[in-house]
C-alpha cells in the first residue's frame, strides 16, 4: 500500500536526486565552457537578469528532462 516508504524505494530516491543534482550542475558547468564570456560572473557580480533567466529555463529544461528519465 505504502510502496514509497519502503527503504530502498526512499534509498532509490535519493541516490536519482543526488544524480539529477549532479548532472544539473554539470550541465551548467559545461554550457559556461561552451559560450562565450562567464556565466557564473555575469549572474553573481554584474546581477544579469537575462543571464538569469536563461539559467533557470535551462535548470527547469533539464529537470523536467531528468524526472522523466527516473519516472520512466
């Protein structure tokens, strides 16, 4: 009745969020490498909101991609 609170289903869980975090962040890591200028310094010093914005799609995009990917 409870599958998802059985142990391994909370373990499952947690090891795909720890996995879509990662990934999240590595995306991020390699599109700052692939465009031009740095994207990390244009969201924390100079405050880009465009730079923002495009940030956030790209997180949301590839949540949306990995959740999907664990659901099946």
């Amino acid at each position: 009745m409870l599958d998802y609170l059985k142990p391994t289903a909370l373990v499952g869980t947690f090891v795909y969020s720890l996995l879509g975090v990662a990934f999240m962040v590595f995306t991020f890591w390699l599109i700052d490498k692939l465009t031009p200028g740095d994207l990390w310094k244009e969201l924390i010093e100079h405050r880009n909101q465009a730079v923002a914005t495009v940030a956030a799609g790209l997180f949301i995009a590839m949540a949306i991609i990995i959740a999907a990917a664990i659901v099946g």
